[in-house]
C-alpha cells in the first residue's frame, strides 16, 4: 500500500511570524520612533529584551523549518 500525503498546515508558522510582528512592532518601533521618551533602562532589560527577541525569532524559524519538512535540521538546531 502507498504512503498516503498528509496535508499539513501552516498555522503554527503564520502564527510564529505574527507573534513576531506583533512584539517587533509593539516594543521595537516604540523604542525606535521616541527614545527620548524611554526611561534609563539597565543591563539586565537589555538582556532580557535581546534574549526574547532571540527566543521568537528561533520560534519563527523552528516552526518554518517543520513546515517545510526539515525535521532534521529542526532537531539540530534545538539541541
């Protein structure tokens, strides 16, 4: 009997992207557009907020790679 195709669903991808969108967009251009209005911010903020962008663009790319069928290099990368 022959493999059958699944049909596989882009949700997870499209949602990592928007997710992405929306935290680039909602904290990166305001810090970008006014940052005379920004208050002193410490080493540990800009830690954080380097380390979460990191974590939703690693998310992005996790999630293409299985939408494309790179389960291998999906599995390399998050080792």
């Amino acid at each position: 009997m022959a493999a059958q195709k699944t049909k596989r669903t882009s949700f997870f991808f499209y949602y990592a992207c928007i997710i992405l969108l929306t935290v680039v967009g909602g904290f990166g251009f305001h810090a970008l557009l006014k940052p005379s209005n920004l208050p002193p911010v410490s080493s540990a903020v800009i830690f954080h907020a380097i380390f979460m962008f990191a974590w939703y663009v690693l998310f992005a790319i996790q999630s293409g790679l299985i939408k494309n069928r790179r389960s291998d290099l999906h599995m390399r990368l998050g080792k």
